[in-house]
C-alpha cells in the first residue's frame, strides 16, 4: 500500500506543472467565474499553481510534514486574489479544480496499475484534509481583510461624526448624533483633546440635542471627556439635553452639577460673547 502511494505521489510531483496546466484549462473553461486575465502572468501562474500539486505529491510520500507550506501557499493565493479583486466564492471554487485534475490523474493510474480499491480511500484521506485547508486558509486570510477594510471605514466614519468646529477664537462647538457607546466615547475624548489644543481653544460647547439616550454609562463616557478637557485647562458646556433626557438624568440620580449646561446652543454662544452681527 505504501508503495502505491509513494508512486502515485511521485506521478503527481514529477508532473506538477501539466496537472497545473490542466486546473488553469478547466478554470479558464468554466464561463461561470469572473477571473481577470492578469491574474498572474502565465507563466508565473503555472509556478504557482505547481507549487500546490507537488506539496500533494509529497504528501502522499510522508516525508515530512507539509502542512505549514500548504498554509503559505493558501496565504499567498487569498493574496493574490485579494490584491486582484477575484471574489471569495470564486477562489474557492478555483481549489475545487485541483482536486478534480489530481483525482482524474489517480484514476488513470489505478486503472493502468491495478491498484487495490482502498488504495483510492486512502489517497482521498491524505489530499482532501490538505486541500480543505487551503480553502480554510484563504477564507481566514478573506476574513482578516475584511474586518481590517471595516475597521478603516468604521475610523473614518466615526472620525466624521465628531467635527470640532471652531466659532471664534478660543470657542469651539462638538454637535454630537447618534448613540455613544466606550468605542466612540474614546474617539469623542481623543479628538476633542487634540483639536483643542491644536486650535488653542478654552471653551468647548458640546451639544447633545441629538444623542438619542443618556443613562448611566453614555454619563460616565462624558463625565470622562469633560474632566479630561478640564485637565488641560479646557472648560466643557453641555447644550441640547431634552426634557424627556433632563428626566432620565433625575431619576438615574446622575449629578450633572459639576458641569455647566445650557438649554441651547445660542445661550450658550451668547453668554461667551458670541453675537450675530
């Protein structure tokens, strides 16, 4: 058994590069998948692919293990697919096509050579966990870019919903929407310190007429911002709160007296000297 097996991983390796251009074939056939041409430069594209057939090969020799170069490779195709914008669905069905040409050589031979029926089995149980990897690879490897593209778009959006907008000198206004949880709470406090100073503004007037709810932990977050700003010499006032959130602030016992609040924003202008001309 071992030796069929040593001599079909030696078929596969010694013909790397024609079952690597039959897998290029079958996929170029299939009119179902959106693969640019300038995948890979063709001869650079049948290098690749190559590498994959014969780390099967060696696989079936059990050498040594080749599960890590497996993993580099399925790295280095989620790469170029990424880089070359081949979808997530299609990549993997591009893994299909090895098995399908491997599996069409290993039948050729069985037939010429006789061999046992579970030598068949026992091909299958060495290249099919190899090859699931590399579709589990490639889809981690999606994975990964993906949260790191949402995590880019998340920055940037959230960098958009805190504008410091400077009035006058020394006077800056926060207009804050939407909820405000520990993530955008941080970015509230990171960019109003950085702005402020940058600005060189004394007075920040923070208005939350359209932050939705303010309980107990939207308060701390705030809290937290106004005494960092107070640290470094900034004063923070609070406009906007609602009277159904002046409500909720009472019941949740929430003490808002260390903090100066106005009804409006224009109150708040006015009483900084800040008057339509």
């Amino acid at each position: 058994m071992k030796d069929e097996l040593q001599y079909i991983g030696n078929k596969i390796m010694a013909n790397d590069r024609v079952i690597a251009k039959n897998v290029i074939i079958n996929i170029d056939k299939n009119d179902t998948f959106d693969l640019p041409a300038t995948l890979l430069p063709g001869e650079k594209q049948l290098e690749f692919y190559s590498e994959l057939v014969h780390l099967l090969g060696e696989a079936l020799l059990n050498t040594a293990p080749i599960y890590d170069k497996v993993e580099e490779w399925s790295k280095k195709a989620a790469g170029y697919a990424i880089l070359y914008s081949i979808s997530l669905t299609d990549s993997l069905r591009s893994v299909a096509f090895f098995r399908t040409v491997i599996w069409d050589v290993f039948t050729e031979e069985l037939e010429k050579k006789k061999f046992a029926a579970i030598t068949m089995l026992d091909v299958s149980k060495i290249l099919d966990p190899l090859l699931d990897r590399v579709c589990s690879v490639i889809g981690e490897e999606f994975e990964v870019h993906t949260n790191r593209l949402m995590d880019v778009a998340y920055t940037a959006l959230e960098e958009l919903s805190v504008p410091v907008v400077p009035i006058v000198e020394g006077i800056a206004v926060v207009p804050l929407v939407g909820s405000i949880d520990t993530r955008r709470a941080r970015l509230i406090m990171d960019v109003s310190l950085t702005e402020s100073a940058k600005l060189n503004v004394r007075q920040i007037i923070f208005d939350v007429s359209g932050v939705p709810i303010i309980d107990t932990m939207v308060a701390d977050q705030l809290f937290q911002i106004f005494n960092a700003l107070r640290l470094t010499g900034v004063q923070a006032i609070v406009t906007g709160i609602r009277p159904e959130i002046s409500q909720t602030i009472v019941s949740l016992g929430l003490d808002f007296t260390g903090i100066k609040t106005r009804a409006s924003m224009q109150q708040a202008l006015m009483e900084l000297g800040v008057h339509k001309k």
